[in-house]
C-alpha cells in the first residue's frame, strides 16, 4: 500500500507521515516515512488505520487530509459443505462459513451447473442451500464459489445421495400350468441399490433346490411342477432402507381329461329314448361336445345334453342312428371318446 502528496513552498520542505496521529519511523514494511511517497510492503490488519503527513519548512507547517488504509481479504471458506445421504422426498441442506472483506457473492452449483431458486429449491446465492423435498434426480455433486472484489474460492466437493425403499414396480401375476410343466413368477422393483429378493409360498422362505430356482432373484422358477407346488406365492423385496411384500400370485397346477368311463352302444325301439353318458376326470372348466357321425350335435326338439356329459335323445326313429362320440376338451388338452352306436330297431308287426 502507498500514500503519496505534492506540496508546494519554499524549499527545503520536510515531511512526516504518521499513523492515526502517530509519527512513522523507517523499517520492517515502512519506508518513505519521511517524504512524500510512504509505502507498505505487505500490507496487515495490524496497517489498517487513518494516514496523514505533516510538511514543514522554516516558514510553517501544514498537515494533509486523513487517507484511510483498508485491508481486504479474499474469501476463503472457514467450513467446507459436508456429505448428506436423505430418503427420497426429505430435505437436504448443505451450508458453508467462510471469512473475506464484504461484499461476499455465493453460487451453489450441482455437477458443475449454476442453481437457481425455484420449486424445492432455496438458498442457491447464500451460505445455506435448501432442497425442501429431495429426488433422485437432484442426487449429485454439490460445491459453492465465493467471490468478492479481490478474489474467488471454490469449496470442496459434497456429495448428495437419495435413497428410496424398494417400490414394486410390476407384480407377479397368478399362473396355471400342466402338471409337470414349467412355472415361473417374476417381479420388477424399484429403489436403491443393492435390493434384495426372498420369494415365499403360504407364507414360508423358499429355497434354491430341485426343481426350484430363483428363491433369491426377480424371477422365480419351478421346472417340473406337482400338486405340492400348489399355493400362493409373493416375494419380499429389501434394502438398507426398507422392505415391501409383494401382492399375492397364486399357482394352480392342472390335469388333462381323462375319460373312465366310455359311453356304450345302444339298440332301442324306434320311438323310444336314447342316451350315451361319458365319466371324465381332470381339472375343472372341461367342456364337451357330442358328435354324431362326425357332425356336432346341438340341443333342440329331441336333443339335450349336446355339451354335457350326458346326451339324451328323447325320441328315436329308424332314421335317428348312427355312430357317435364325445369330444372333451380344456385349456391344455383335447380327448376324444371311443366311437358307440345307436340302432334303432322295429318291433314285430303282425
């Protein structure tokens, strides 16, 4: 620092500056004490004050104007923002102290890009930057510069992680498959990593073995399936900040028709009734459809029965016979019965 004066009088003039009233000597940082250009090396708190010189000369004496001296710092942050790890929809906040000559500008920045206040967010041109509701997308690297008029400092870098429980996404759904058939129960979830996958049925842990994989995954297969793998199904989706159950997927095992008992050929009298019967056993929801000589049969006047197990024909004729069979079907299989006939007879007429 450095105050100069230009004096006029008769020569010789002396000079001597002082220091709040205080008369300056030569040494250490000062030097030009007395004339008329006094310089401060490296300038200190411990310079800061009022300056002023007094100029003489055998005629009389004058003394400046006071020139203060301030001394001005740069900023520099005094405590560093600090990492913050918060739930999803939680606020976050990171702040900093710093010290430095006002005035002090503040830029909050995530990943490198300036903030602005706006929505959740506050505080992004003070010390103490406020995100009331944090996100996963505001997840990130957070610094702030601070500048004034000598000079800028950038803290250090604080990190911002938001966690969320896991979220199932997509449920398993419900499954019917032939016995010995392949079933698989699959889930999508969501949250913070690493999550973690126990699939249960009725209520128990399953465990990889067997015909059984995936107890631990997204995906849960059971390769050759019997009526023990009957049940309800649901998986337990976990991590550091929480757990959810699934909603309930339910396995029905099912079995193909088979016929036990064959319906048996007929012989009646013209005009009497007629009826072929079939005994199925398998999964429930089978349906049937009798044919007679290979073309469907539907109810009607004298049919009834044309998709039961039971067909009745309530009124025969000579014309009414022929070869019949049943056709039973499910949503994985098809079975047809053996062939039977009917023959209808005359009776004796004298």
């Amino acid at each position: 620092a450095s105050f100069s004066i230009t004096a006029s009088g008769t020569a010789p003039l002396g000079y001597q500056w002082q220091k709040n009233g205080l008369d300056l000597t030569e040494g250490g940082e000062i030097s030009g004490s007395a004339t008329t250009n006094l310089v401060l090396d490296a300038a200190s708190t411990n310079d800061v004050g009022t300056y002023s010189v007094i100029v003489t000369n055998v005629w009389g004496s004058i003394t400046s104007s006071v020139a203060s001296l301030t001394v001005a710092f740069p900023p520099a942050i005094t405590e560093q923002p600090t990492n913050q790890v918060v739930m999803a929809g939680e606020p976050a906040s990171f702040s900093v102290a710093v010290s430095g000559t006002a005035l002090l500008g503040y830029q909050w920045q995530c990943n490198g890009l300036a903030l602005t206040d706006g929505g959740e967010l506050s505080g992004s041109a003070t010390t103490n930057l406020v995100l009331s509701a944090a996100t996963i997308n505001e997840a990130g690297n957070y610094t702030i510069i601070i500048t004034n008029a000598w000079g800028s400092v950038t803290s250090s870098m604080a990190t911002l992680t938001v966690v969320s429980p896991p979220v199932i996404a997509q449920q398993p759904t419900n499954q019917i498959v032939m016995v010995g058939g392949v079933a698989s129960f699959s889930v999508s979830a969501l949250g913070t990593a690493p999550l973690g996958y126990q699939w249960q049925n009725n209520g128990l842990a399953l465990t990889d073995g067997g015909e059984l994989s995936g107890s631990a995954t997204t995906n849960l297969v059971l390769d050759a399936t019997s009526t023990n793998d009957v049940g309800n199904y649901t998986v337990i989706v976990t991590n550091a900040w929480g757990s959810v159950t699934s909603s309930v997927a339910s396995l029905t095992v099912a079995f193909p028709p088979v016929i036990t008992s064959q319906p048996q050929s007929l012989t009646v009298t013209n005009s009497d009734p007629a009826s072929f019967s079939v005994a199925v056993s398998g999964t429930a929801s089978l349906s049937c459809q009798w044919q007679e000589n290979g073309t469907n049969l539907t109810d009607g006047s004298t049919v009834s029965g044309s998709a039961t197990t039971n067909l009745v024909l309530s009124k025969t004729s000579l014309y009414v016979k022929g070869n019949y069979i049943v056709i039973v079907t499910y949503a994985w299989a098809r079975i047809t019965s053996s062939v039977t006939t009917l023959s209808v007879v005359s009776p004796l007429v004298i």
